[in-house]
C-alpha cells in the first residue's frame, strides 16, 4: 500500500509514518506548510520521500491508497475531507477532529465516499503492552472489566512548541487532545459502544505566561459495561529520561492489569506490565507483543473491512473527548461569573 502525507506539524507523524512502513506500507511523497518544529526530525527519518510543491501533487496521485494527516489539529478535519473526497482512505494523528461541527461533516462524507477515517491513538496502537493486555483481557485473565484508570502525563518542552500549541481553539483543549486518547482505551477495553461524560475540569496551574493553555485536566466517564477515570497534565519532570510516565490501571472483576507504558524505575525499558489475579501475581516484559493496528489498517484498506478499529468506536472516541472538553469549558466560564 501506497501512502502520502498532509501536514507534520506534529511529532506523531513520525511513527505514524514509520510503523505504517514497518508493516508494509511504501511512504511515497508528502507535503506541508512551512517550516513546522519536527520538520528537521521528518527529514533525518524519511530522506528519499520527496516533498511536493502543492498538497494537491499528494492528493490527486493516483498511486496513493491512503493520507497521513498531522497537521494543525484545528486543519485536520478539513484535509481529511479532502482526503476522502479524493478517494483516499485518511489516518490522522489525535484529536482527528476539534468540533462537533467538523465530526458530524466527517461522518457524512466518510459515509457517502466509502473513504476510511481512522485516528491513530497512539498510547493504545504504538504501545505493545497495550496489545498483551488485550490479550489477557479477551482470554478471561482478570474477568469482565468494570473499571479503567488512566493517566497521560506529558513534557511540556516550549522550546519545541509552535504557536498554535498555545491557542485552545487550534488544538482543541486538552480533554479533547491528549484525553481522547484514554476514552479510546476506556471504551476499549470496556467493551462499551457509548458512554456519558460525568464530570471534566481543565485549568492552567504552571504555566501564566501563556494563560490559554490548559496544562491540566481530567474526567470521569461511564457506560453500562464499567467506569473510567482520566487526568491528563503538561509536568513531566526534565529528570524522567522520557516524555512522560504514561500508566493505565485496567480493573476486573477476577483480578487487575497494571500497564507501565514507558517507564519502569529503575529498568532501563518500556511496557511493563503487571498482572494480579486468583492464581498469578507477575511482571511481565511486554515489549515484544507487537503493534497489529498498522499492518492490520493495511488489510482494511485492501479489503475494505474494520479490523484495525471499527469506523463506529473511532467516531465515538473524538465525539466524546469534545464533549468533555465542552463540559469543562463549561464549568470554567460558570466560575469566571
């Protein structure tokens, strides 16, 4: 499979491209505005893909099969549409969308093209360890989950940030950047097809020099299936020799699942997991577990079927993230008055 890129203003777009190459996919050509902060980090990883003058030299090839999309978040909709409306299958980085406005526009179009509109949640589909816990869970390892707790700390690195990282209305909010990321988990590994957000918050603890930045948040979330609990923050400490000690705590009724996604202290690796029930209580080195998504988006593409991610929960995801960001947006301008 043939592939493209629109926009690298995010450094996702590194193993969005990478692992999408590792399972097969071929990185032909790409193109962006500019001179976004990762595009020296782009062109040390992908030399030999060429870099076209006009996006419409990426999106009218007829070789291509599918756009990768990592743009400004606020663009991302509208390239995508684009995208389908080319005949090209999309996968572009989270938030996949800003506004409920955008995703009700991306569905119709996704429906009437036939088109592919997948959101790479990386802290699920770039971490192997995520894949043995799915592993586990559909094996019967910790019972029927009623629970998950996750945490998505991050580095703030503002040396390394562009403009747009400080304007809510171009990267979304938090909750709808880095949350939609553990709602994709929650409902995940929950099994639920819906849910209700019942509490989000927001705020801006650190940093007052950029006062539209919101550098903490967090949510409750609930379905039929189980609960979920969400904070996600900008303080990654600069002595934590990565960019933040991503954890997500996966509650069963016969037992529990510790995912240590990117950190483990005092061992020098990453995925950890660690699994407790009625006859196990073990660390596991799941780093070699694998990442199907990419190759599995591949086979999506060629057969039109939903093996990476049904198109159903990928719409569910973004639209819940934005209605947490909108109840928490909220509940800021009602303490303002």
């Amino acid at each position: 499979m043939k592939f493209g890129a629109i926009g690298i203003d995010h450094l996702h777009i590194y193993g969005m491209s990478q692992h999408l190459i590792n399972a097969g996919g071929k990185f032909t050509s790409w193109w962006s505005k500019g001179t976004p902060n990762p595009l020296a980090g782009f062109l040390k990883r992908f030399p030999d893909v060429p870099r076209k003058d006009h996006a419409g030299d990426v999106l009218n090839d007829p070789d291509i099969e599918m756009i990768l999309i990592a743009c400004i978040p606020k663009d991302r909709a509208s390239w995508a549409i684009r995208a389908m409306e080319a005949g090209k299958d999309v996968m572009v980085d989270k938030p996949g969308c800003t506004t409920l406005a955008e995703l009700a526009q991306i569905k119709e179009v996704a429906a009437r093209t036939g088109r592919i509109w997948s959101v790479n949640y990386s802290e699920r589909f770039e971490v192997p360890c995520v894949t043995k816990a799915a592993a586990l869970v559909a094996e019967g390892a910790i019972g029927r989950v009623v629970q998950t707790l996750g945490i998505g700390p991050h580095r703030h690195n503002p040396h390394m940030r562009d403009p747009w990282f400080y304007q809510p209305e171009a990267f979304g909010g938090i909750l709808t950047d880095i949350g939609s990321h553990q709602i994709d988990q929650f409902l995940f590994f929950t099994g639920s097809q819906d849910a209700e957000i019942k509490h989000a918050s927001v705020a801006n603890y650190a940093n007052p020099k950029t006062p539209n930045m919101q550098d903490y948040g967090e949510l409750s979330i609930q379905s039929p299936n189980g609960h979920g609990f969400v904070r996600v923050d900008w303080y990654t400490p600069d002595a934590l020799p990565t960019w933040g000690d991503g954890r997500l705590t996966i509650l069963g009724t016969e037992g529990y699942i510790e995912l240590r996604k990117y950190f483990e202290a005092g061992e020098k690796r990453t995925d950890t997991l660690l699994l407790v029930n009625g006859t196990s209580c073990q660390k596991i080195d799941a780093s070699n577990a694998g990442l199907p998504y990419f190759s599995n988006l591949i086979q999506d593409v060629a057969q039109r079927t939903e093996t990476a991610m049904p198109q159903k929960h990928c719409f569910k995801v973004m639209e819940l993230a934005i209605k947490a960001q909108i109840l928490a947006d909220e509940n800021i301008r009602e303490q303002a008055t």
